[in-house]
C-alpha cells in the first residue's frame, strides 16, 4: 500500500490510496468465497461452483465490491497513519481504478484537526474571585438544607402562590379543537418553575382548590410541534390541590439527620463554615483557570472543522440527556414541556460547542509547542484517583478502556492548563 496527502484550503484534503493489485486479487478470491455460498446455479450447490464457471457467468466486476470492502477499512487506516494525519470525520471515498490483476486506487476526501496558530498564552491576567465565607453564607446554606428536608403540606385554605405546588387536571384546545399532548389529569406543577408553555403558570397564581379556569395563551414560535407553534390556545383548567412547603426547624433530632458526625448547632455551623470555604476556594480556582484558557483560545488562529462542532454537539446533547434522566425525566417530555425540539437544542448549544472544540485544540497545540509529556507515574497517580472516584479496580479500568491514548491526551491537556496558571501575570 502506498499513499499520498494532498492538503487542500481549510481543514479538507485529498489521501490518493494504492493498493497493489496481489493485495486486491487477494480480496477478490476472499470476495469469491463469501459471494458463491448465497449464488444458487443448476447442477451445483451453493459455494461449489467453480471460480471460471462463476466469472463467466457473472463477471469478475460483480466481485469488486465486495473486494473493495474488504481491503478499504484496512488500507485506508494504514494510509492515515502513514501520512500523519488526524481526521475528525468518515471520508468521502472515490474508486479511480478498480480492475483485477491492477492496482486498486481510490482517493478519500479527508477532513483533518484544523491547524492552530498560537497567540499569546503566557503572562495573561485572571480576575480573582473572594473565598470569603460570611455569616450569611453559613445561614443561607443551612436554609437550603433545611428546604430540602421540608414536607409538602395541603393548603387547606387559600390561593396558589408562586412555589405552591399545585395538582391540576387541563385541557387543551387550539380553533375549538383538542390538540394531542394537551390534556392531563392529576398533574403537580411547582408555580414559578417556568416548567410550562410561558403564560400558563402565572395564570395559575390566585386560583383556589375546586375552581376552574380558561387559560388563554399563544404558542411560542419556536416551539417543537410546528403545528402549535404560534398558534393561540385555551386551556380549561380545575384545581384539584394545593400543596406548601413546610420548613423545619434545625432541632436535635434533624440535626442527627442532616449530619450524625456533629455533636451541636455550633458545631455543624463551624463545619459547614469548612466545606464552604473549601468550595468557594474550589470555584475560584476553576474560575481561574477558565479565564487563563478562554483568553488563549481567543488570542489563536483557528478555523474550527463543521463536522467537529457535530461531534461536540452530540456529546453535549448525550450529556444533557443523561442529566435529564437523573432527574425522572427523558427527552419527549421535555421536549414537550419546554417547547424546544432537537434541532433547536442543537443550535443552542452549537456556539459552545464550537467554543469547546476551539478550546481543545489550543490547550492541545500548547502541550505540542511546550514538548509536554506524561510520565508513566502520571498515568498510573491518574488511573489510582479513577478508582477511589468510581470504586473500581485500577485493572478493570484500563480492561474497560482499552487504548490509554485518551487518558494521555486528557492529561497533556491538564498539564497545558498548568503551564497557564504557572506562566499567569500575578496581582
């Protein structure tokens, strides 16, 4: 196999691939062996009729296919690695000539890593956050802890206010008539949770148990039913329940509760003092590090491949997927809840998309340009911190991974960031 790399404008180019026509008689006596056992032909069984009779019959051209299936993946893998290139995308592959007893040559249009022309990365300037930790940080954390532990108590009397949760029965109609999708009985929403179409919740505030209510409201013109979307619609509403908070005091007993360790309020404030202090000193840190990085990524040169920015996409998407699961939640209904359908998630999310992968490449030519490199005890310090976050043996996980290449470039990536942080303009 030989090869030869034609770098074109932007990140595209042209791999011209030749395979040597043993290589591809090769795959074509491989080709006959797989295709003859599904040929049926009178007077012979299937994967018995002989090679002459079947290109006779046929015509050897009926095998390239099948030849060139078998020895593309593989050719064109070793081209890639001879000629040192990285694509981020599936090629566009072209036959230029295909013939038994000649050379196979095929041309593969390439997307590659873009190329990243270094700005100033070094002697850059963070803004830094306060790591103080005041007595109303203190409070205002252990009224979110007491928030989390309160019960939800049937308001008996009065009206729905924002943070009620209220249990409800709608139905939904556009031009008189019902639409799918809009009708549920029994439903809890948490007013002010913005978890409905805008309009609708606020609607709600004021209503009592047992009344009923036409919510009048449009449609967003965004909104993932292209059929709905604009349109005005009337929801006939009945409150069924109303349902408050009830916050508990911080006694003994949920003391015990909220941390078994601590012996006093006083105590479990001082504690709490700690881990704030200690995350806050965490968020400014990262903050750090997120402005050192953004500044170098906007100081290069770098004309970011489409489908990249697709790959990322996708990735962020999965991502926010899972975090939706976690939450009971999968992606029609909340498609369904927000008004926002794939493509407009996509597009929301392709700028930082694109800003992540901009990102990467930088922190990616910067380990280049810094000859960084990772040690043996650094891959093996990271994959023992893997296996105390995951409790899982380090075995396992490098069984699991496999090729230890990503978890080299990941690390290469944090040294870069560290050579931010050690070469920053200090306050």
């Amino acid at each position: 196999m030989s090869q030869n790399w034609e770098k074109q404008e932007g990140n595209e180019g042209i791999l011209t691939i030749t395979v040597p026509a043993e290589e591809f008689d090769e795959a074509l006596d491989e080709a006959f062996k797989k295709v003859s056992k599904e040929v049926s032909v009178p007077g012979f069984r299937k994967g018995k009729i002989p090679r002459q009779m079947f290109e006779k019959r046929f015509g050897v051209e009926s095998l390239y296919q099948d030849a060139i299936d078998i020895v593309l993946p593989q050719a064109y893998t070793a081209a890639v690695e001879e000629a040192g290139i990285n694509p981020v995308d599936q090629p566009d592959v072209d036959v230029e000539e295909v013939e038994k007893g000649k050379d196979l040559i095929f041309k593969a249009k390439v997307t590659v890593e873009p190329e990243v022309k270094l700005g100033e990365y070094k002697g850059l300037e963070a803004e830094e956050m306060d790591t103080e930790v005041t007595g109303d940080d203190v409070q205002q954390e252990i009224d979110n802890k007491l928030e989390s532990h309160a019960d939800m108590v049937v308001k008996e009397d009065g009206k729905a206010e924002e943070g009620d949760i209220v249990n409800l029965d709608f139905d939904g109609y556009v031009d008189g008539e019902q639409f799918e999708g809009g009708k549920a009985e029994g439903y809890d929403l948490e007013i002010g949770s913005g978890s409905f179409i805008p309009g609708f919740e606020e609607q709600v505030i004021g209503l009592e148990v047992d009344d009923e209510k036409d919510v009048e409201l449009t449609f967003p013109e965004e909104y993932h039913a292209e059929e709905l979307a604009g349109k005005e619609a009337v929801f006939k509403v009945r409150i069924n329940s109303i349902k408050v908070k009830e916050t508990p005091e911080l006694d003994e007993e949920l003391l015990k509760e909220l941390d078994e360790e601590v012996e006093s309020v006083d105590e479990y404030k001082e504690k709490l003092e700690k881990e704030l202090k200690e995350s806050k000193e965490n968020q400014a840190e990262t903050s750090m590090k997120e402005q050192l990085i953004e500044q170098a990524a906007d100081n290069a040169e770098i004309d970011v491949p489409e489908a990249m920015v697709k790959s990322e996409t996708d990735r962020m998407l999965q991502e926010f997927e899972q975090r939706l699961s976690q939450q009971g939640i999968n992606m029609e209904m909340y498609q369904q809840l927000s008004g926002q359908d794939e493509d407009a998630l996509r597009e929301q999310m392709k700028d930082d998309a694109e800003q992540r992968v901009r990102t990467n490449q930088v922190l990616k030519q910067i380990a280049i340009d810094e000859n960084i490199e990772v040690a043996e005890a650094d891959m093996d310090a990271e994959l023992e911190k893997m296996s105390e976050q995951f409790g899982i043996k380090v075995e396992d996980i490098k069984s699991t991974l496999g090729d230890l290449s990503m978890l080299e470039d990941d690390l290469k990536v944090q040294k870069a960031i560290d050579v931010l942080v050690q070469n920053r303009k200090q306050s």
